[in-house]
C-alpha cells in the first residue's frame, strides 16, 4: 500500500508561516508516523532553495511541489498532488498543522482500511446552514485515495473557491457522501459518522481534545466559532 502525506508551505507568505512549519516539522519527529510514506511538501508562491531543503530533511522520502504562482493556495495544491502523486491514500495537511501522537499515520491507514475508500478527517464541523456552511471535514487534516480526489468534478483554481470546496456550494465532501462512500471522524479510539461529530469525547473543540490525531491553529484555545 503506498501511503503519501502532503504538507502545505507558503514559503513567502512571512514569518508565520515559516514558524507553523517549523512546529509542523517538531511534532513529525516527536510523533512518529510508525510506517514509512512519502512526503510531498508544497511550496506555494516559491521555489526549493538549500534552506527549505534543510529545512524538512528530517521528513520521510521527501519530493518539493513548486507552485510558483500559489493558485487556490491549500486546496489548489491538494489537487495538483493528488493528480501527480497517485497513491493508495493521500493525507493533507494544512500550514498551521501539527501532529498529536505517536502513530498518527497508522491509525490513519487503519481507519482507511477498516471502511475503505471514503475521505476522513481529524476535526469535524457539522455545518451551520444558518450561514450556509454544510457538514464537512477541515481541510487541514484529512485524506482520502487520490483517484477520488482526482474524479472530483471542479477544479479550485482562485482563492474565492477555497471555502466553497470546503464547506460551500461544491463542498468535496457532501460530493464524496453522494457517492455512497464514507465521510468519517477518526480519533484514536474510533470512527465517527455525522451525528456523533459534537459528542464523541477528546472530539474537536471538546474537553482537551484528547482525540485528536493533528491539531491546528483553531484547535488551540482560546477557540472561536469558525468553519
């Protein structure tokens, strides 16, 4: 089974950045993944240089995505390696990203196998259509194989796209449920589907968050309401 992460880095994008990425990178070696994958970091807005190259050379099989222009940002970058990286399962992770455990990677690929292809993810929203934004799985922490993310029907290609893919009017993964697949929750304990997103225990943004595999910068407190 070939297993891939992708790490999003917009290498310009000023000193944040660069600090998420540093963190990202902490927590990968504190955290082992527990199998061997390989590692495909994006470099939005940038090129490889000998820094960015040191930079992540602690990561597993590394390949740099040059998107020199940074088209749709994150969710443009996933699709762009999906469809140049195939693999078995592909996991994305955003800039703010950072792993929580030991064997992270594993319990990913368990989940993956338990239910098959389907896309799952760290930290649910249930969606609000008060405001129009419908169940979904934050893209800053999911994976699916890259053949569904590939037969996905839009391509995101202007920033103003980002959050229709997520949680909007194209929402990938109201896409992926209308395909009779799964679209699922992992914590280290279990698998949940929508109507346990806001009780399960160690979920996103309850209690300490114990449940959790990754985290990001809206899983630190304080939290505030947000998609």
């Amino acid at each position: 089974m070939r297993v891939s992460i992708l790490y999003n880095f917009p290498a310009l994008a000023g000193d944040q950045h660069v600090q998420w990425a540093l963190r990202f990178i902490q927590s990968y070696n504190e955290h082992p993944p527990g199998m061997e994958h390989d590692t495909i970091v994006a470099l939005n807005d940038s090129k490889v240089t000998p820094e960015i190259t040191c930079m992540f050379s602690s990561l597993q099989n590394v390949t740099f995505l040059e998107r020199p222009k940074g088209e749709a940002q994150d969710i443009g970058a996933y699709q762009e390696a999906a469809a140049r990286f195939p693999c078995d399962l592909m996991v994305f992770f955003g800039g703010s990203s950072y792993l929580r455990g030991k064997g992270w990677l594993v319990r990913m690929v368990q989940a993956f196998i338990k239910h098959g292809s389907g896309v799952y993810g760290v930290m649910p929203n249930r969606g609000d259509a008060r405001v129009n934004v419908k169940p979904h799985l934050r893209t800053t922490g999911f994976w699916c194989p890259t053949d569904l993310m590939n037969r996905y029907p839009h391509r995101i290609v202007r920033n103003d796209q980002r959050y229709a893919f997520e949680h909007g009017s194209i929402c990938f993964f109201e896409w992926v449920k209308s395909q009779g697949l799964p679209v699922l929750a992992v914590s280290w304990k279990g698998e949940h589907k929508w109507e346990q997103w806001d009780l399960y225990e160690g979920g996103f943004h309850r209690g300490k968050q114990e449940g959790l595999l990754c985290g990001d910068r809206l899983s630190e407190n304080p939290y505030y309401n947000h998609p």
